[in-house]
DNA sequence: TTGTTTTTCGAATTAGTGGTCGAATATTAA
DNA sequence: TTAATATTCGACCACTAATTCGAAAAACAA
C-alpha cells in the first residue's frame, strides 16, 4: 500500500529531527566528535532508528548539505538573475550571503567545513556549490572587465574574497557576529570603484 | 649518568624525525587519517617507540604546533621591532607570512587547522599567535589612526585580511601557488592608502 | 668484559564507533 | 478484530586506533 501524504510528511519530519540533532551535536562537539550514538540522544531515537531512516552517517550529513546548499542557491537566485552592475550585484550577493550564515550559523559552517573531512565524490550539493561559485567568478571578471573592479587577476581575487568573507563569518572567537552593514561598510571601502571617488 | 650532549641531541632528531613524520602523514592523509601506525611507519620507527619520546599522539601534535609558531614567530620579529609605518610593516608582515607558508605548505596548514580539530587548553603555541594576532591588531589601529588605513573597525578589519589572507594561502585547489608579488599587489589594491594616489 | 641505561618494538589491551539483528511495539487498512 | 506494515530500539558485532606491556637488543661506562 502506497504509505498517505500525512505519512510522508511525518516521516519527513522525523527526518529532518534527525538532521537537527545532527547539526546540533556537530556544533557542540565538532565535525568528529559527531557520533551516531549521540545524534541519536539529541535527536531523541534510538541509535538503530537512525539507519531506519538514513541508510548511513555519511548519508545524513550528506542531506545536510544537500538542504544547506540548495537553501542558500535558491536564496540567491533572485539576485543572480536580477539584472544589474556586476559590482552591485556582487555586493548584494555577499551581502545576502553573510545574511544566511547569520541566521544559521551551525549550519553555515557545518556547510564549509564538513567537506574537508567527509569527502566524497556524487555529493549533489557539490553541483550547488559549483554553480555559485561560477556565478561568483564570472561576476568578478565582468566587473573588472567593465573596469568596476580594481584589476586584479579575478581567480586571485576570488580566493582572496572567499577567504575573505570565510574570515568575516567565521574567525576569531565568534565573540560579535558581524552586521550587514559592516560587510557592506567594508565591501565598499576595501573594493572600491575606481570610477567613483565618493559613496 | 646525565647523558652527553651527542646523546641529547641525537634524541632531539629522532623526536623530530617522528615530526616529520607525522607532517607528512597529516599532509598525505588529512589530520584525520593521521594514525600513529602511518606515523610510526613513515617515520621509520615501531608505534611503541614512538611512546618513548611523546606522551601521546596529542603531543606530537602539540609540539608540531609549538615549533611551528615558534618559528614563525621567531621569522616575524625583526620585521616587528624595525620601526616604520604600520602600514609598511603590516604589508611587509604578511609578505613574510606568505613567504613561510609557500616554504612549507603542509605545515602552516597543520598550523591553522589542525587546532580546529585538536582543542586543548594550555597550548603553549597558542601564546605565540595571541602575540602575533596583537601585533597584528595594533598595526591596524595605529594604521587607521593615522590614516593610512580606510576608516574600517580595526577588528573587522582583522578578520577580514585574516580570512582573505588564509583564503590566499588554503583555498581553492590549491593549483599555483599565490606569489609574493601577488600578495604585495593584491594588498596595495585592495587597501588603499587614503594618502597618496600612486604606489 | 660486564653490569647499567637507553632505545626499540611486536603483541596485547582498551576504548570507541559505525553499523546490524531480531524482537517488540505502534499504526494502518480491511 | 486482525493481519499486514511501519517504526523503534537495546544488544551485539566487527573493526579501528590509541595506548601499554614486557622483554630484548643497542649503546654506554667501568
């Protein structure tokens, strides 16, 4: 018997409990000390029940990231699409981003950090991941190109923005998160537009 | 008997031989993967003997660490007692980092990612980058205050060139190696001196 | 030489950890 | 009510990796 709608979104749900409890025993004890017995405490099933609904532990911080980065792409899109100056649009990008990783910060990092240690090779978020980045590149070079960036040879500048930004979100004890303004504030001052002299 | 000095130091070499090691296993295999059997092997020595000269497989890393900043510290130095524009110095800080990073890749990434994942107190290395991150932080107060900075929260400030600069040194694939040169023009770039239009 | 100290390491031991089993316990549909 | 079906989980298994043991080989000093 085909299980209901009703069904399907319960099980959803415990899903995504699991996943929860998942990014929340990562955040507390970091990427390793994440075992399945404890995501099953915080989660509150038992440790069998996780591989009644994941087939793995790389499977459920697969999901994770798979959620994470098709939530952060589709949160993006808008801007990507708008039509608009490389620069400005590039700035707005950044800007939404660090918006993200404000209002979930254990999973933003969860986002970037996690990959170092699972790897793996068919991570569909990767195509997420790629995507962005590419939108990210090539908003770089037509800036420059248009003379809206200082010239900088844009793969340089990319990873220097991406650590850049990495660096905004993460680093330092985390005592003060960082505000829309402050990356705005410092895009604009550190990036500046060699076509105007004020803004 | 005290034992001799040729004794002392040849200890001193199989202690850093086992470092070695351990660098290069970290390097091959993630700071993850770095068991004490890779370890014991690589460095050509039994896993037990390795017990003999460190306490633990935390304390080979620990020291690994200790050396490490030390060393860095020790190069940084003289670039921070010679007198100059904080400006100067702050360029001329980073272009040395740069240059100890691209001598040894493996172990200045170990330096800044192994703590991630290791977390102890005590650390004694950890004193030698509160120094240097102080260095740092004053450089780009006195940078602002005398206006050869961007008016940006010295702080902010901090973690973003952090960033940037891991950015510079880690990210990406890690295909070429980011120049001395790049790092000098990126930084010209990217912070302007307010005072003078050319350099 | 020879007794002592230093160094070495294979073979346990120990502590976890991911993953599986099989038996309950609910839930559902007829 | 009842026979499937879905869900749950404690106990277990297999394996990995850090750490320890105990004895032996080297190096040393007398």
């Amino acid at each position: 018997m085909a299980p209901s709608q009703r069904q399907i979104e319960e099980r959803e749900a415990r899903k995504q409990r699991i996943l929860d409890g998942a990014l929340n025993v990562f955040k507390a004890n970091g990427i390793e000390g994440a075992t399945m017995d404890h995501i099953a405490q915080e989660s509150g099933f038992g440790k069998a029940t996780l591989y009644y609904y994941f087939k793995s532990k790389e499977d459920v911080f697969s999901e994770i990231l798979e959620a994470g980065w098709k939530n952060i792409w589709e949160s993006l899109e808008p801007i990507i699409a708008d039509q608009g100056s490389p620069r400005n649009s590039f700035i707005k990008l950044l800007i939404k981003i660090a918006e993200i990783a404000q209002a979930r910060p254990g999973l933003f990092e969860f986002l970037f950090n996690a990959p170092k240690t699972i790897k793996l090779e068919n991570q569909p978020w990767k195509e997420y991941q790629h995507r962005l980045y590419g939108v990210i590149q090539g908003l770089l070079e037509d800036g420059v190109r248009e003379g809206e960036f200082p010239k900088i040879n844009p793969e340089l500048m990319f990873k220097a923005l991406g650590g850049l930004f990495m660096g905004l979100v993460f680093m330092g004890d985390k005592k003060d998160p960082v505000s829309e303004k402050d990356v705005e504030k410092l895009l604009n001052q550190l990036i500046t537009d060699p076509n105007y002299s004020s803004n």
